[in-house]
C-alpha cells in the first residue's frame, strides 16, 4: 500500500455545503445563454433542425463521457461521424477503437440511453433520491462487466462490476504514488442521504443551475459511492440539473480532461469556481453549436 495518501474525502467532517455564499459562484454569461436558448426553444418547437441538435449532443455527450474515463478510445474522425450519423456499427470499425467495436457500441448506447432517462425524469418534475442513483448507475454500466480494483498491497485486479449497488470495499486509486481516499464503505449510505438533503435545500433556495450541478457533481465524486462509473455518474447528475434548469448536459471533451481533473482538485481544497466556470463555458460552446443547427433568430 502507499505511503502516501490524500483524502479527498474529509473523514472528520464528510461532505459540506458552500464554502462561500452560491451567489457569488453564480455566472451571468449561464443566466443569458439559459433566457435565450428558451426563446430559441420556442421557435424551434417540433422542427427537424431541433430533434437533429438534440441527438447529435447527445451522442457526443455518451462518446466524450466514456472516453475521459478510458473505458475505450475512438478516432476524432470516426467520433464525429458517429455524433452525425448515429452508432452504427458500419462506423465503428477495428482500428478506429481500442476496444471490440460490439462492447463499444453497446457501451455507448446505454449513457445515451441514460441520459434519455434524464430527460424523462425531469419531465416527470421527480425529486432525486438514491434510488434514483442507483437505478442510473446500473443503466450507464448495463453492458460493462467487470472493473478494476486493487488489493491492499496495490496490486490491480479485475472483479465483476456490482451494478446499482454501494461499494462493498474502499475504492482508493493511485496515481503518481500518491493513493487518493474517498468515503469508506461503511459511511458512503449516509453520506449520499446528506447528499441528497443537500441537494434539495439547493433546489428549493433557487441556486443557479450551474452552480448546483458544480457542487452536486463534485461532493458526489468525494463519496465515490460505486466501485466503478463515479465520473460518468457524476456528469450524468450535473447534466440533470442543468436540464432541469433549462439548459444543456455537461460534455467535457476528451481535449478539456486536464482542465477538468484540475478543477476537481481545485473544489477538493474548496474552491468551486472553476468547475462551475467550465460548466458555464460548455454551455456557452453547446449553445453555439444548437446556433449553427437551427439559427432561429437569423
């Protein structure tokens, strides 16, 4: 086992609320993109131009989530036919993956299908519940197997992959010889109840949608509750939230990877706002791309 570690998860007081006042995460570029993208929501009610924006970011929101996670690599050129054509296996030939072309697809097709689970669910106005995520993490890894694990000495091992269920032992990784600690098996039920209490006295303070997704994306990757697909699940709450609040699902591209993990361990020493600056950011980008497919205003 290392002899060094880092606690990314704060034994002596769990997860906390806001280190400063939400309000002043809060982004106004975020606040403008979401009045906008309603108007152009509106005008684009039921067109072609609208459906073919909604699949193409989701596809791309299912490739990218997947792929800053290692669970496979896919070309650029081939990734992009995928976003515009869809996952058809004529795309995804050998050579342009790592991985077998059929686990791949099927793979990618259940985050899609995921994320169209976020969409119902806030459309049916439910609350979040932990039922919820874990019925969401066993969608994202229907098709994923097994994981990797460690034994106490560092060794990696390969288990079967509990789907929708806490983890049974630490999930501490190792990096650079440096083991990085969430919350330990014992308290990770607790801990996401806090979780979610949390989370509901954000929604019902009206806190900004990229604000509330920075915070729920990150205090739940401090828990690490699965023993694998924390950071897809992640990213799949922060896009529920920014759903919810009329905006678009967090894609972080392969390119953004070390801008992200490095805003993650920002928030880890308490500082926030640049996980909520590059939420902000990716909306601005997604909002630009739905501008280029429909241009409603032109």
């Amino acid at each position: 086992m290392s002899e060094f570690w880092q606690d990314v998860w704060d034994p002596e007081t769990g997860i906390r609320d806001f280190e400063v006042d939400p309000i002043e995460l809060a982004v106004a570029e975020s606040a403008r993109i979401r009045a906008e993208w309603a108007l152009d929501q509106e005008m684009l009610a039921g067109s072609e131009a609208l459906q073919t924006f909604g699949e193409q970011l989701a596809r791309e929101w299912a490739i990218e989530t997947g792929i800053i996670e290692n669970l496979y690599y896919i070309e650029r050129g081939v990734t992009m036919t995928l976003i515009e054509q869809g996952f058809q296996a004529a795309h995804l030939v050998h050579g342009s993956t790592d991985r077998d072309p059929a686990y791949v697809l099927a793979l990618l097709e259940d985050q899609k299908s995921a994320l169209e689970g976020l969409f119902a669910f806030v459309k049916q106005d439910r609350d979040l519940s932990v039922s919820y995520i874990k019925e969401l993490h066993a969608a994202m890894t229907r098709s994923q197997p097994t994981t990797e694990a460690f034994s106490p000495s560092g060794d990696r091992l390969e288990v079967p992959l509990l789907r929708g269920e806490w983890k049974q032992l630490p999930n501490y990784p190792q990096r650079d010889g440096v083991q990085y600690r969430y919350c330990p098996p014992e308290q990770t039920a607790s801990e996401m109840d806090r979780l979610i209490e949390i989370h509901a006295e954000h929604r019902a303070k009206g806190i900004a949608p990229e604000v509330q997704a920075a915070w729920l994306h990150h205090r739940f990757t401090q828990i690490h509750p699965f023993q694998d697909g924390n950071g897809r699940v992640a990213r799949a709450l922060a896009s529920l939230v920014l759903i919810r609040g009329g905006m678009f699902p967090m894609v972080v591209p392969r390119d953004e990877k070390p801008v992200y993990l490095k805003a993650l361990e920002l928030a880890d020493r308490g500082d926030l706002a640049p996980l909520v600056l590059l939420i902000s950011r990716r909306q601005e980008v997604a909002y630009q791309w739905s501008q280029r497919v429909g241009n409603p205003r032109s």
